[in-house]
C-alpha cells in the first residue's frame, strides 16, 4: 500500500471514530453525552461566598468549643475571612450564654451566609492580596 493510501484509510478511520464519539458511542453505558461532561468529577464549582461559608462556620464551631490551634493561615483563611470569623465567633459566644447551643449554631450559619455573601458580592475580595 502507498503512503497515500495509508494516510486516507488512517483519516477515514479518524473520521469514523469522531462520529462514533460525536453520536454517543463512546463513554459506556449511562455516561452523559453533554458538553458539560457528565463524567467530570465536580460537575459545578463552588462559589467563593459558599465556600467561605463553610470555612467560617466550620471553625466558628470549633472556636466556640475552643478546639482551634494556630493562626488564621493554619485555618485557610485569608485576613478579611478571620474578621468575618472573629465577629462571628463573639456573637455566637453570646447568644451560646443567652439561649444554648442551638442557636449559636444557628446564628453562626446566618451570619457566616451574610458576612460572606456581602464580602464576595461581586466576586471577589476587594481589600489587596490578603483580602
């Protein structure tokens, strides 16, 4: 066979399998066929204002029973995040004197949620790099 015919029948094959892909063979069964890519291992991302809420109420909870070490980089916290942390924290301290510990728990979820949502409002941090 020439070198000719060997590049046609090699680009028909590529061309077959394209098709084959393109139409859903490809991926095996029950796999999503959508250009998101239903096989992607985190099929969304979690928003900035989501994620530092988890991290403030996350160790607002530990800082409320006094099981934090370290700083707030051991945290992962950026500086404006451990503000957000610590006014968090003083609060749930004194609604835990107030009304228990249910609604410190409940209070640090609610103002985690604002605090961030208000910080990451348009996006990102807006105070320098360590914001």
């Amino acid at each position: 066979m020439t070198k000719a015919g060997v590049c046609r029948r090699g680009a028909a094959l590529g061309l077959a399998l394209l098709a084959a892909c393109s139409t859903g063979g490809c991926g095996g069964p029950g796999a999503d066929p959508s250009p998101a890519g239903g096989n992607s291992p985190s099929p969304t991302a979690t928003s900035p204002a989501e994620l530092c809420t988890r991290l403030i109420g996350y160790w607002s909870r530990r800082a409320l029973t006094g099981d934090t070490y370290g700083d707030y980089q051991s945290m992962g916290l950026s500086d404006g995040q451990y503000e957000i942390l610590r006014t968090v924290v003083d609060a749930a301290r004194a609604e835990r004197a107030r009304a228990g510990d249910a609604a410190a728990g409940r209070l640090i979820d609610r103002r985690a949620r604002t605090a961030c949502e208000k910080r990451y409002r348009d996006g990102g941090p807006t105070g320098g790099p360590w914001g």
